[in-house]
C-alpha cells in the first residue's frame, strides 16, 4: 500500500485496485481491524468478483499443502474461511464441511463388476441399482480437514458488510493505470489515474489486480459447469477415469464440476469477456455422466 505509514486508520481513504477476493478481503479486514473511514474498490467490470475469484469451486483442504512452501499458509487460509462463516453466516457464503474421495470409475464396466460391500459403502455417488463406473474408492479427508465455500457469495457479502460499516464504501468501474503523486513519484500521494484520464482521489492505494493486468503472465484454462443434483450432497469427488473430471458438490443441490486443462498460454482475456469453448463444455459434462454411471 502507498503512503499509508504515515497516516491515522481513521483519517485514510483507501483505494483498492480490483475488486476480487484479494481486494474485497482487504477492504473488510481494513473496516473490521482498523477502523478505516472510506473505501474506494476499482475495478474494470464495475462489479465484485467478476473474474476467477467469483468462477473458483471453493473446494478447502487443510493439510494438502503441509509439505509445500504454502503449508502454513493454506492452514491459515482454512481457519480464516470458518472465522468468515461465524462472522457473515455460513449459510449466506455457503460455507460448510464435508468429504473428499478419489473414485476410481470404468464406464465400460458399469453394472458388470460391481464392487461389493465395504468397497462402496463410503462412496455417496455409486447408486444402489448396480448401474454404476465406480471401482472403487481412497478417502482424501473427511469433516475435520475438508470445507467448501461459494467464492462469489463471499466475496460480495464481504462487500456489503463492509458498506454496512464504512461511512464512504464505493464501487467504482474503471481500470487504474497508475498512482498520481504531487510533484514527483516521492511526492504525496493524491489518488490513482484511469484509463480513461479520471483522478479518484486517495490517501492510499493498494493494487489487487487479476493475471491478466500487464499481458504478461502465463495460466493454465480450466472451464466449470455447475450442474443440478438429486439431492444435497456431501462428498467432493476427484474421479481418476472417464477423463478424470473433479466435482464439488454444493448444499444448494448443485455440483461445480470442471476438468480438462487447457496447454498453459499467456493469459490476455479480460474480465467478464473470457472466451467459453462449448465443446470443452460438453467434454466435462459427457465425462461426469459417465464417471457417475449415467
């Protein structure tokens, strides 16, 4: 953040380029920690988690990491969400715990060799007609270290907390090019420059932008359908077959389900103008019917 060190919490206002997950979740520890009176989130859309951080699956896990360089990190992140539901309401950010399993599925197989007994008696998406891919099953956690989240609901009901307790909370479209300092860049900060030659004055500026900001980044594409289920269900799934789909089911009777990287390329689609290829679409859908013996 610019120029923020020297000023009093209460007197600053803080301009926050994008208003995705980073930028609305600093803005809401901004107005619960430190009594920050105005808040000004910039963002290209015009709108909150318009990009990745509203289409994520919100699929939490809390040791997967423990061996990485983001092992404290991902544990911290894990406590943070369940602090968020207690504070926003689970429900409101649908927020809950559940179960996560590596299912092994053959859909030329379904219905032929059905595994018996104990093989299945864990595996929430294998029926009980004998019409089912499923192989069998390796528990990947279960309540105490999986949890979901929507990641668009958070983010905006962490937004219309902070505009519940921010005298000035403002949601401004445009895209910041840079900050605007009096006479020189180690001049005081005045606010941050659009694109389109806007001042929004400011007493600090913190950039949360997306991958996509300066054309350099290079990603990895993956597309998700959300798709209606039976029932509510509690168990994720990491299916190793027909494709090897992952499914993230919901409490609202819906399951996110995505798969099929594409080859890693510069990202250059802008927010809320990405690309949808249908047959990609078609792909994750064929595949999950057929991992669910459909």
């Amino acid at each position: 953040i610019f120029d923020m060190a020297n000023q009093h919490d209460d007197e600053s206002h803080v301009l926050i380029a994008g208003a995705g997950i980073i930028g609305v979740s600093t803005a809401y520890y901004l107005q619960k920690n430190h009594n920050v009176k105005a808040i000004t989130l910039i963002d290209p859309t015009g709108s909150i988690a318009s990009a990745a951080s509203g289409k994520a699956g919100g699929f939490l896990a809390l040791d997967w990491n423990d061996y990485g360089p983001t092992g404290q990190l991902t544990r911290r992140s894990f406590a943070l969400h369940r602090e968020l539901a207690d504070d926003l309401s689970a429900s409101d950010i649908q927020y809950r715990r559940l179960t996560c399993a590596a299912v092994s599925v053959d859909p030329y197989r379904k219905g032929v060799s059905r595994p018996k007994g104990k093989k299945l008696e864990s595996v929430e998406w294998a029926g009980n007609d004998g019409n089912t891919a499923v192989l069998g099953m390796r528990p990947l956690g279960d309540e105490s270290t999986i949890a979901q989240v929507h990641p668009k609901k958070l983010c905006e009901r962490m937004w219309q907390e902070i505009c519940k307790n921010v005298p000035q909370a403002t949601l401004v479209k445009g895209r910041v090019t840079g900050a605007v300092h009096s006479g020189n860049a180690e001049g005081k900060l005045l606010g941050a420059k659009l694109s389109d030659g806007t001042i929004v004055e400011g007493d600090a500026l913190l950039f949360a932008c997306g991958p996509w900001t300066a054309d350099i980044v290079t990603g990895i594409k993956y597309h998700s359908v959300v798709v209606p289920t039976r029932s509510v269900l509690s168990q994720c799934v990491f299916f190793s077959g027909c494709g090897d789909p992952e499914v993230y089911v919901r409490p609202d009777s819906t399951a996110y389900c995505t798969g099929f990287p594409e080859a890693e390329r510069r990202v250059t689609e802008r927010p809320g103008e990405e690309s949808i290829d249908e047959t990609k679409v078609t792909t994750i859908l064929e595949s999950v019917k057929d991992a669910c013996g459909q």
